[in-house]
C-alpha cells in the first residue's frame, strides 16, 4: 500500500507555467504548488508468493473456505476492511471483482459472489489490488528554513487542511477545508484537489493544488532590523525558507485505518528576501527615486498618512535591462508591521487581513487597473499602474486604507507598514531568472491631530566632563571618540486636556545624515516604550525608563538611555519630563553602515573602507550637502489617536587634531621603571609582561591658557579594528574606571602651556596577541573647547625581549 509521488511543480504570479521542479520566489510573492500523485495498493503474485482460491481448512484459520482467497504475504490484508473492493486477478484465471466480508487474517479475507469451484486453486503470476475508492483527504504544508513541522511562525497554528469528498473519477476541482483558528490562513489563497482517474485500473490518481504567499511577511521584533535591512535569521546567507507538505488520504476522512502518508520535506527551495535576487543573489534592480504625495492638497510628504488618499510613485532602474511596455510586469505589494501579539493571534481573522496585506500584478502599459480588493472594506491599494519612463519602469499606486483595514491599523500605537515591489526581467529563462523583491519604504504611518505641538522640547549636548542638563552646549562640535549625552527636558501642558487620556507611547531617539534631496541615513536609533507607564491622577504617565547601552563606562548619563518625570520642575498642569541618550561620535571605519539600499550622493568612495558605507560620521557629516541631526520622535495617544511629534538639534563633527589652538600634540608609551620610550626603530610599544605609561601632551600655542582644574583629559584604548563603541575601554581625569584596560585613571599637569595626561595600561587585563589604537582628548571646561587625537595605529607583530617577556609592538 504506497501513496506515489508523480511530480511538484512550482509556478508564479509571472511565470504561470514554468512548473519549475523546485520553488523559486522572493518574499511577498504568490506562487501555486501543483502535486500529483496516486494511491496503489497492491501485491503482486509469485512463485514466493503464491495465490490460492478456496485454500484447506489447515492453510487457513476457517473452517468454511469455499469464498476465501489466500496469499502468502503475510501483511497484505492486514489494513483491508470489511466492505473493501479486490480486483483479483491471477494470470490463466482472468479478472474478479469481489467485496471483501469478512478478514480472517492477514494472509486471507473472505469475498462476496459465487463459490470457487476447485479447492486449493493454486496461482503463481499475477496481482491482488485493493481498489476501494478513497474518500478522505488531510493536507499540510509550511514554509521553513530547516527541520519539518507544520507550525505557523505567525500564531504557532497547525498549518491543515481536509476534505471527505475526494474520488479519483471526479475531475472537477474541490476546495479544501481550512483547519484550525484563522490567523494562520490566507483568505486568497486556497487549495484544491481533482480527480485524475484510474490508471492499469487500479491507481487512484490525484492532482492537488495549493496557492500560497511566501510569509512570513514579517514576524514580531523584526522592525528594528528590517529597518536596518538585516534579513531574519531564516533568509541568511545561504538560507532560505523551504516549501515543504504533507498529503495523507484514506478510505474515509474520518477512518485511521489505511491512513497513507507522502511526505515531500526535502525539496529544496531558493526563495529571497528584499533587494536580492532570489537568496542572495546580488541584484541589479534599485530603486532611484521614492515620491509620496497627499492627494487632498498635493503635498509632498515623507511617509503614508492615515485617514488621507495618498499616491506613491517609484522609480525602478536596471542600468542592463530595457523595460518593455506591454511585456514588463511587476507586483506592487503592501503590509503593515504588527508589534504585540494581538494583532496576528486568536483575533478570528485571517493572516492577510491582519497584515492588510494587498497586491496586485501590474503590465507597464501606464494603465490604471484596481486594486485586488478595491471597493471592500480592507482595501489598502485603490488604483496602480506602471509605466516605461526614459529606461526606467514607474510604478505608481493610490493608496487609501478603508474602513476595515483603517480599524486594523489603529489597534495599537506602532502603526508601522511597509511597501514593496517585486521585478523581474520577462525576457530571461527560468533558469537566468533575477527575480527581485525591493523594498520600497519602512515607516510609520503619520496622523495629524488637532494638537500638533503638544510636547515642548529642549535639547541640551552634554560633553564628557558633564552630567546635568545646566551644563550642556546648544550647539555642539564633536570629535571622534566623544562621548556624548543628548539631554532632552520635555514637558506637556495638560490644562484643559484632564480628560484626553494623554499618554506618550514611546521615545525615539536617532543620529542620522539629512539631504535637500536624498533620503535621510540612520545612524543610530533607539526606541523606548512606554506605554506600559500607567497614567497618574487622569493627567501624566509616571514614567520611569532605563536601559544601559553597551559602553564599557560607569557614570549614567554617558552610559544610560533614560526617560523619566521631572516632579521638582512641574509648574501647575504643565508636567516635566527628562530624556537621557548617551552615544559616542562613531569612528569605526572598518564597521559597515547598514540599511542602505542605494549609494547616495557623495557617501559612496571606493578608495574608503566598505567604500565610504561606514561608521565613520565625521567624514559622511562632511560629504557636501549632508548635514548630522540628532532627533528625538514622540508616539503620542490623544483621544484614542496616536499621531507623533518631532524635534531635531543640528551638530557639527570635526576630525582628529581639528582645533588648531593646540599643536604639537602625541601619545607616547613608557616603561613605568626607566621611564623610557618604548620604541622599536620608529614603532610604538605596549608591554606584554609588565604595566605600560601612557602620556598624553597637549601644547596651547593660542589663546589664554587655562588653569589645570579648567582641563579634562581622557586617554581611550580599543583593539585594532575590533573594539568599536562595544569595546572601546577608557581612563578619565573626571571619573573612576569601569571595566578597563587601565590600571589607574588619568593624572593630569600642566608646565607652562604644555599640558599632560598620564595613566597606566594594566598589562593583566589588555588581550594578548592584539594591535591597538590608543585616543586622547582634551577639555577646556571655560574656555574653547580643544579635541586632540593621536592615533597608535596597528600591531604588526610579536617581539620579546631576549628574557621570554612578550612585548607588544605598535607601528
């Protein structure tokens, strides 16, 4: 008894009949899983397997054998049933139909009809075929990276279908039953089963097919990454979602016995993620130009705006491909980003509309065509088109949530979603295919509410010296390495507002490069919740957020990001607040700057480290036309609506021994017994058996010199190219070590206008076997602020000392 695999085919929304062998999709896409197969049960009959009609009573547990057959197999009839049908047909006799009575054992059944005639009727070729039509059928199937189940990764649902109704004689399709609770089902996406007849009589033949959405779309937590452009663990690097089913049929939906199983876990797939072809194929397709415009007034605005009929246009280029009106084709796609569990769990509605996920395949013939679900309440896209444009392709889309979806989005505060389109070349084969999904836009929607400038804000910078807010620039000039507290005192009027259920949702805090007219790039952000905070007195949330960054310091506002109520400074119904950002002025060169889809102007130099794409701010911030921004974005609920409000503080970065006020500066190591330069020909050394003296100098060859209390100095030390902001390890002239290289904190003196920064590297606790880079930084606390760098570049290799002693060598 086998259930037979004939074939999978896997077909797409652009490729309708390639029947590829194996899936080859992208994210978002809809493709249809086609399977045949077909049941058979029979054995066939032998000399080692003889058949006998009307076997003696001693072959047999009967004592009444006249309508028994026999077979020496043994397991045969061991899942046969009463009322089952056998075609017998043992070569030289010919061909019998009989229904089975009565199961004697599992070598011999009793059959309805005529007696046989001749006891002991002996045959040798042959076969018995169980020809019991099947009725019952359960299906399963999933999209997973590795292993074999059928869970959902959205709800942790059983991924089941079933159908009681199946005959292999009825050719017209039958839809499927969905099993379970519906958030793990797409609504438009069913399977189906039809009959491919008998055949050599006896092989009950089916064709099963399923469309499907390679998903998840995006599962819980994965915003911040996504953002990023960092792919889920399960499309990484040579990793991918693998379509895997399960088919099982019987006699009836509802009998485990004779239960068959075809199991397909192992076909590979090659499904991707956004911006690449296929998985991790490199594509050549980009998206150059994003506009977003409100219908009502037709403004130019930089993400989807609720309650609002917004048009989206994007501009695709290939610099290899010529699109071809009437033959380019596309898919522009939309989904929101849930963040808490009730949004895609137990909530009684599909997985479709829980994302409010809408698509539609569109032709480049500058057409305007509907929406999928234009008109019904979870429309999102209302009209689209796309069209060729010089030798660019030009997607545009209406967008306009209605009723139901609208509803859907404002469930929680994160009211985020993003869109996308998916390109290919027509004219490629199957196996050239470059199938790519390029993600559009990820945002938040945006909502203006009757009070707009709710919150007043200031931002303070708070340099290393420094903790209180008193004490902070407005306008700060940073040097790499600084670290830096963006200090933002915060307040909300509530008077006449009592009633509003006014509660902030979260605080966003980012770095990022702003352009006239590129897209802004994310340097750094960080969001805070806190709408867990509950509201005191029906007027101010009692906040109270702290998380540590991963600086290796001690003091809090350079180490932890903070939001709480400033009770002491409230005045009346106005309540205070204070935010606290630590970051530090990025320097790493050799770190990649992630979630970038395109190049933009001026970032990308070839003759740079990951091409200019990097964590070094200074020289983005000074690539002309791009300007550094800190920004800080409340979430905000306000009668039941989340809308957000935005503050943004400009600041200017500098390189390394930028303040020409001060020259003549160096970091020079000794031995802490003959205090002599540790030097090897012109390289700088840090001892490996023993503690090494760092000194600072910092020489003031302009301007008043100030006295040696009105001078911090700090002394940074980082492994070469590894440390960066999770590693670096500093000594202070203001605080206590933490977690550091260094044996003592900094010391600091002044003769004349040379001023000096002294600590010891504690050779027990800097890793062996390493190159380091050692910073200095000088502060004037009353005066023109002074950022010295001298850079002990990279560890070159090993030396000893002739004793064994290692020393660590510096160039």
């Amino acid at each position: 008894m086998a259930l037979n695999l004939v074939k999978s085919v896997y077909n797409n929304e652009f490729r309708t009949s390639q029947n590829l062998a194996f899936l080859a999709s992208c994210i978002g896409q809809k493709i249809t899983v086609t399977t045949e197969f077909f049941h058979e049960d029979i054995t066939i009959i032998t000399t080692d397997n003889k058949f006998i009609f009307y076997p003696t009573q001693g072959q047999v547990n009967s004592l009444d054998t006249n309508r028994v057959i026999y077979i020496e197999d043994s397991s045969y009839f061991l899942n046969t049933q009463v009322g089952d049908t056998l075609d017998i047909t043992p070569f030289g006799f010919g061909s019998t139909i009989r229904t089975v009575t009565d199961v004697i054992d599992g070598n011999a059944v009793r059959v309805d009809g005529a007696v046989f005639p001749t006891p002991d009727d002996t045959y040798t070729s042959g076969y018995i075929a169980n020809i019991t039509p099947l009725t019952g059928l359960r299906f399963a199937h999933n999209f997973l990276q590795s292993g074999y189940n059928f869970i959902n990764q959205v709800d942790g649902q059983y991924q089941g279908y079933q159908i009681g109704t199946i005959s292999a004689l009825n050719t017209s399709p039958q839809i499927l039953e969905k099993l379970g609770l519906k958030t793990w089902q797409f609504s438009n996406a069913n399977t189906y089963i039809e009959g491919t007849g008998f055949t050599l009589s006896n092989q009950q033949g089916f064709e099963l097919t399923s469309t499907v959405i390679v998903s998840p779309l995006f599962l819980i937590g994965e915003y911040d990454n996504l953002l990023l452009g960092i792919k889920p663990s399960y499309f990484d690097a040579n990793k991918c979602l693998n379509y895997i089913q399960k088919i099982e049929v019987g006699k009836s939906l509802n009998n485990p016995n004779g239960l068959i199983e075809l199991l397909q876990p192992t076909n590979q797939s090659n499904t991707g993620w956004f911006n690449e072809v296929y998985n991790g194929g490199v594509t050549k397709y980009s998206i150059s130009s994003l506009v977003i415009k409100r219908l009502s007034d037709n403004v130019i605005v930089d993400q989807l705006q609720l309650n609002e009929r917004m048009e989206v246009v994007i501009t695709i280029t290939n610099p290899t491909l010529p699109f071809s009106v009437g033959n380019s084709k596309c898919i522009f796609g939309f989904n929101i980003l849930p963040d808490n569990e009730s949004q895609v769990t137990n909530n009684g509605r599909t997985q479709d509309i829980n994302y409010c996920f809408d698509s539609k395949l569109i032709t480049a013939n500058n057409i305007y065509v509907n929406g999928d679900l234009f008109g019904n309440p979870h429309q999102i896209i209302e009209q689209l088109k796309a069209e060729k444009v010089g030798s660019n392709l030009v997607v545009t889309a209406i967008i306009e949530p209605l009723s139901s979806s609208l509803a859907i989005i404002k469930e929680t505060a994160e009211r985020r979603y993003n869109f996308w389109v998916i390109v290919e070349n027509h004219a490629l084969t199957n196996a050239l295919c470059d199938t790519t999904n390029l993600l559009a836009q990820v945002s938040y929607f945006n909502e203006v509410l009757t009070t707009i400038d709710l919150i007043d804000a200031e931002t303070k910078f708070v340099q290393h010296a420094y903790s209180d807010f008193v004490d902070g620039v407005d306008v700060l000039e940073s040097f790499p390495v600084d670290d830096i507290s963006a200090q933002t005192n915060f307040s909300i009027d509530f008077t006449g507002r009592e009633l509003e259920g006014i509660a902030i949702q979260s605080v966003k805090n980012t770095i990022k490069l702003t352009h006239a007219t590129e897209s802004d790039i994310i340097l750094e952000t960080f969001t805070a919740n806190t709408s867990t905070f509950a509201i005191v007195g029906n007027q101010a949330q009692n906040i109270d957020f702290t998380q540590d960054r991963v600086f290796k310091v001690n003091e809090s506002d350079k180490k932890t990001i903070s939001i709480s109520r400033d009770f002491a400074n409230d005045l009346g119904n106005v309540r205070q607040y204070k935010a606290v950002f630590p970051f530090m002025n990025r320097w790493e060169y050799w770190v990649k700057l992630l979630g970038l889809t395109a190049s933009p102007t001026g970032i990308f130099d070839n003759t740079k480290p990951n091409n200019g794409i990097n964590q070094y701010w200074e020289r983005l911030s000074n690539v002309s036309g791009w300007d550094v921004v800190f920004e800080t974005e409340f979430e905000i609920l306000q009668n039941g609506e989340l809308f957000s409000q935005t503050f943004q503080k400009p600041f200017t970065l500098f390189n390394y021994e930028a303040n020409t006020e001060w020259t003549n500066n160096s970091i020079k190591t000794y031995d802490v017994a003959t205090n002599t330069e540790l030097l090897f020909n012109t390289n700088k050394l840090i001892q490996g058996y023993t503690d090494t003296k760092v000194i600072a100098t910092f020489t003031k060859t302009t301007g008043m010199l100030p006295v040696i209390s009105d001078v911090a100095i700090v002394i940074w030390i980082e492994t070469f190219e590894k440390g960066g902001i999770s590693d670096i390890r500093r000594a202070s002239s203001e605080y206590a070590n933490f977690q550091t290289f260094f044996k003592t904190t900094v010391s600091k003196s002044n003769i004349g206008n040379v001023y000096k920064g002294e600590c010891l590297i504690d050779f027990t606790k800097i890793p062996n076997n390493q190159k380091f880079t050692i910073y200095a930084r000088l502060y004037e606390k009353n005066g023109a602020v002074v950022d010295t760098f001298y850079i002990i570049n990279e560890l070159n290799e090993i030396f000893t000392d002739g004793l064994g002693n290692q020393i660590i060598y510096l160039q």
